[in-house]
C-alpha cells in the first residue's frame, strides 16, 4: 500500500493572497498530493487561477461550489457521486515509470526516515536525468547525499552523471572544490539591519550630511556620491555597532544566565526588570538571526514566524550550490571547468561584445559622414546649375 498526504480545511474563503499562501505553504512543507477545502467562498470560476497558484494540476468543485479538491497528476481521482454537502470519489495513486518489480514500500520510507533524521540533503546534479534503465523502465537509485556541515565547508560541490557503459547503473562523478576568497566582499545589504535600534538613525545623519568635497552636485552625480558613503559608514556601523550576530547570541544567552541566578537568589523588582529586559534583547537577537538565514536562503515559501534557522541555514547552502556555474560551453565549443576559466570567458564576452557595439558604431557614424557628405555635394551642384542658368539668362 502505498501512502499519500492529503489535507482538509474549512479555510472560509481563499480569495484572499494570505489565505493562498497559507495554504500553499502548508502543500510545500507537507508534500501534500490531495487538498481538500470547504466553503472557498469565491466564484468557482476562480478554481483554475487557485490550482495553478497552489501547484497542482488537478481540480474540481462540487455543484454548490462549497467543496473544492485539488490533486496531482500521480493520482488518479474520480468523482462518483457529487452532493451538496458530500463528494464519493475513487482514488488511485499511480506509480512512475513502468515495467519492473513492484517497489518495496517500508524500505523506501525507511530510507526516507534515516536521510530526514541525518538531515542529508540532496544537492541535485547535472547529466542525464536517470541513473538506472532497464527496458521501458527509468529511475535515479544512485546519488550522493551531503549533510549541512558538509555543505557549509563544500558549498561549490557538484555531482554530474556519466554516460552508462558495461553496466545498467550510470557512474556518478563528484567535484569538491575548496574555495579560497581573497580580497574585500561585495557590500550587500542585510535585513536584520533594521531590527536595530541605531540603524534608521545612522542612516539618516549620513544621507543629511552635505557632500564632500562639492556639494553643489546634482541629479544622479549626488545620488551616486551619498550611496557610496553610506556603504562604507554601514560597513563600519555592521563590524563595529551591530556586530556579529551569532556572537551577540552568545552573549545575550550568557547575560541571561546570569541574570536568572541572580533572581533565583534574590527575586527583587530590580532583578526582574534587568532579566525580562535582557529576555527581550535574546528575542530580538533571535529575530536578526531568522530575517539573516531568511534572506540568505531567500525561502519565501516558509510562513512567517516560523523559526528555524537550521532550515533556513540548509536551504542557503543548497541554494549556493546550485547557482554555481560549474561548466560552460564557450564559443568555439570548448567545456570550460576551472573557476578562472569561466571567469575569463564571461568578461570576453562581454568585452568582445563590447568591441563590435564600439565598430558598429563607429560604421554608422562613417555611414552617416558619407551621407551628409553627399547631400553636401548634391546642394553645392544644384547651386553651380543655378548659378549657371543665371549667368546665361545675364548674357542673353
């Protein structure tokens, strides 16, 4: 038997945004195969708008439009008897690919319960979509799983499936790049910045403050010159005002450790004023440090106010390792894989493209001399022919 997540939800009208992403929210992080929601209250026209935004591809809506179901394609669903209130329906759940034995279901969710507990993950991988064929039959049994400390000392590792020879299994081959970053980061603006007290102000003073050396600039000049100062003084704010924000966390837990002793041995106001405060501090800490791996991961899906930054910290890892380039075709066909190569074959391109942008150009502004220069030459002869004509018509 093989088992399916399904959820039902009076959700009392999904017409709104919040409500679709709650809702779709709640589909990512459950895996969920069949939805069920009663009482969508908008218009049943609006059913195939809301499939597409939830992600499934299957849908329908009973004849008082108050129960909507939503299904993938690896179910099959069939409606049998559609009341006001009820729907019977028949579900079957396919299976991929076809031919070959049955699969073994307690084996495969216990794998899946051992790579959840070690929380593996799969980095994903480029080459043929499948490791194994046999027949009419394609599956991916073969790949590597990677932990998150992995991942955060190896972020540019990457798998690439071979071609299969002597074997119905493909060989798997995995590139572990160590990395050494030299030299100043890019600036980058963080969200958690404006948890802090200080920030708006900082920001604020700097942008106020005239322009140095001549402040009788203007329009995008001006723009230009504040944005760049402001860089460098939130750079100077971040290292020196707001600070590591995993080192504050540390603190902040130390100092409410200490403060908790200090109110167990002596439960005055005073004691109790100083730990809620320093509880508070611990909060909002834990707060810069969600909106921190938030943005990192840029895991949108998530709900808000959900904690947990381990999530957030995988999410990030993977998401670096999938947008590395790893390989690139060049112009004459050759596969570039070294890091400097691929560097150098980005800004030749856009040098090169840079170079025939610059020659052409300069050929249409020689194209465009010429035709001024023979509109010129044109005037000067119709001016000799009057000049002419004139002359004859003074001696006659």
């Amino acid at each position: 038997m093989i088992m399916i997540k399904a959820i039902m939800w009076n959700v009392r009208g999904i017409g709104g945004k919040e409500s679709k992403n709650r809702v779709k929210n709640l589909c990512r992080i459950h895996n969920i195969k069949l939805l069920v929601l009663s009482e969508p209250m908008i218009n049943a026209d609006k059913i195939v708008e809301t499939a597409r935004i939830l992600g499934f591809s299957m849908f329908f809506a009973n004849c008082s439009n108050k129960l909507w179901i939503f299904w993938h394609n690896t179910i099959s669903l069939d409606i049998i008897v559609d009341h006001h209130q009820v729907v019977h329906c028949h579900i079957n759940v396919l299976r991929e690919g076809g031919g070959g034995c049955r699969p073994n279901i307690k084996a495969m969710e216990d794998f899946n319960d051992m790579i959840n507990d070690c929380n593996l993950n799969d980095i994903g991988f480029y080459g043929n979509s499948f490791t194994w064929s046999r027949a009419n039959l394609f599956q991916r049994p073969d790949r590597f799983l990677f932990n998150n400390d992995w991942l955060s000392h190896f972020s540019t590792t990457n798998v690439e499936h071979l071609s299969k020879t002597m074997s119905d299994h493909a060989p798997l081959l995995l590139y572990i790049n160590v990395v050494n970053q030299s030299g100043s980061c890019a600036f980058r603006f963080f969200n958690m910045w404006l948890m802090h007290d200080s920030f708006k102000k900082v920001v604020e003073n700097n942008w106020n403050a005239p322009v140095y050396p001549d402040n009788d600039i203007c329009g995008m000049l001006r723009l230009w010159s504040k944005l760049t100062r402001l860089k460098q003084c939130l750079r100077y704010w971040n290292k020196f005002v707001f600070k590591n924000v995993f080192s504050n966390i540390t603190e902040a837990e130390s100092r409410v450790d200490e403060l908790e002793g200090n109110f167990l041995n002596n439960p005055s106001e005073e004691n109790t004023v100083k730990l809620n405060n320093s509880k508070n501090d611990l909060f909002m800490l834990h707060l810069q440090e969600e909106a921190f791996w938030k943005q990192k991961a840029n895991a949108k899906f998530v709900m808000e106010g959900d904690r947990n930054t381990k999530f957030y910290h995988a999410i990030s890892n993977k998401n670096k390792n999938r947008s590395k380039i790893h390989k690139i075709i060049n112009s004459d066909g050759t596969i570039l894989e070294e890091d400097e190569k691929i560097y150098k074959s980005g800004v030749d391109f856009f040098v090169n493209m840079s170079i025939k942008h610059t020659n052409t150009r300069l050929f249409l502004r020689i194209l465009l001399f010429l035709i001024l220069l023979m509109k010129m030459i044109i005037i000067c002869f119709v001016i000799f022919l009057l000049l002419l004509k004139f002359v004859m018509l003074l001696r006659i």
